[in-house]
C-alpha cells in the first residue's frame, strides 16, 4: 500500500480532494506544455490552423494512435504527407479511386490502405453534407436528443461505414472503452495550450470521458478512482467520474500531463508516483 492511500485513510473526503487537486493542479503547470507532446500524433495538429483541417487531421492521428509511440508518427506523417498542406482542400478534390490510388500500400500494424481510404471518403462524405465533421456530429447529438454516447455511435458508424473492421474507431455504445475515440475529442473539445479546441462550444469539456489507455488506467488503479480488471468503458467512466470530483467542468484536464509519464521516455510512471507521494 503506497503512502498515499494510507494518507487517504485517515483523512476526510475533501481533505483528500483538496490535496489531490493540488498535486494535479502541480502536474499540469509543469507538464501540461507543447514542450512534452513530442513524441505524440497530437503534434502534427499543429501543422495547420484552420479548424476545418485540423479536425480531418485528428481522426486520422487517432485512429493510428495505437502501437508504439515511435512508429504511430512515423506512419501519421506518411498519411497526411499525402494530404500536402491543406488536407480539407486536397480531399474534396479526390474520388474514390483516387484515394485508393494513393493509400495502395499504406500499413499500420491492422490499418492497410484500404482502410485509410475508405475512412477518408466517409469523412469527405461527411463534409459534403453537414460542412464539417463537427457539425455532422452536432447532427448526430441531435437525433440521439444529446446523448453523447449514442451521438458518437453514429458518429462512428459514418466514418466506418464499409470499412474493414471496427478496429478504425471501436463503438462506445458497445462497451469499449474507445481510448482514441475521445482522445480525438479531447483533442477537438478540450482548449489550453496542449489541446487545440477546434469545436467550439459543439461539446461541453465536462460532458467527454478520459482516453482510457494503460497509462492512465495504471494511473486511476493506484490513486484508487477504480477497481475494474480492465481497461474498458466502465472503468473509464469511474476514472472520469474521480476526476470530474476534482475539476467539475473539465475531469479531462489532467489527461495529457498524467500520461507523460510513461509515454514520454524522460520520465515514468515510478516518477509520478514518487511525485503523488511526496506531495501527500
């Protein structure tokens, strides 16, 4: 048992919160920073400005967010390299077969070319009819009367119509608890000086759960947020709930700098925990 659950037994609940909020709240000043997204896909968001491409950038980083770190941005850039420097431009000039002329080849680990095109003329579908893939979304929020799950299951379901597999973006509605799915929308949601905040006003931060990877379901493990054997959508909605305790409007917030340690190979997870300690 670490030091800190042993605090964690002799002191009421919102003393606990209130030193818990301070630790994070340290954690994110320090490494909530640009400085630290490398290596991460998240960084090639940063090549382009216009929301619109942006947001087409972000479903093809997350949906190859998945493997090593190292190799997931090498194959981020072979896919949008091919897109040239306005992806949205570029896209709505392309037919099918053109798309598939392209990606003839491309391999990421599951992901063949196949994939990678079809997902981008479901996107470029997207476009075409609601002008953005936010505002598809919205529209998808709209049938499901607000419902965020439902909303991104047909969210999910368009971009992956026809597509060889759900492995592009697993359902939500299904239990998964689809890690690159709502890190794309952290990504879109989210607004600070890591995240880009491309949706405004679509999606409230405080309505998003955690991207559940086996970075922060360690992490939620031993702060004790949840007791799940799994990393699946229960355990990601427990851990989002701990945090939502601590930051209301935003228990994404400390996402990206928990999860330095162990992505980023300057620290580890032993260093968080060490840090968690210390402060407790």
């Amino acid at each position: 048992m670490t030091r800190a659950h042993l605090v964690y037994g002799k002191v009421g609940v919102e003393a606990r919160r209130e030193w818990l909020r301070g630790c994070l709240e340290e954690i994110y000043r320090k490494y909530n920073k640009r400085a630290y997204v490398s290596p991460d896909p998240l960084e090639f968001l940063y090549h382009f400005t216009d929301p619109k491409d942006q947001e087409i950038v972000g479903v093809v980083c997350a949906t190859l967010a998945y493997g090593r770190v190292e190799t997931i941005v090498k194959k981020v850039a072979q896919a949008l390299a091919l897109l040239g420097k306005a992806p949205r431009e570029t896209l709505l000039s392309l037919s099918s077969r053109d798309l598939e002329s392209m990606y003839n080849g491309f391999k990421h680990r599951f992901h063949t070319g196949q994939d990678m095109a079809r997902l981008l003329w479901n996107m470029k579908g997207l476009i075409l009819e609601y002008d953005s893939l936010g505002e598809s979304l919205r529209h998808f929020l709209d049938i499901t009367k607000g419902d965020l799950l439902g909303g991104l299951g047909h969210f999910v379901d368009a971009l992956t119509r026809d597509a060889r597999g759900r492995f592009l973006f697993p359902d939500p509605r299904k239990g998964s608890a689809s890690k690159r799915l709502f890190l794309y929308l952290r990504w879109m949601v989210r607004c600070d000086e890591v995240d880009p905040g491309c949706w405004k006003g679509l999606v409230s931060p405080g309505a998003i759960l955690v991207p559940l990877d086996t970075h922060l379901y360690s992490i939620g493990r031993h702060l004790g947020f949840t007791k799940r054997k799994g990393a699946d959508l229960r355990a990601a909605a427990e851990i989002t709930q701990a945090f939502k305790e601590i930051e209301p409007e935003d228990p994404v917030k400390y996402d990206f700098s928990l999860t330095r340690f162990g992505i980023n190979p300057d620290f580890s997870k032993e260093d968080l925990f060490c840090l968690l300690e210390r402060y407790s």
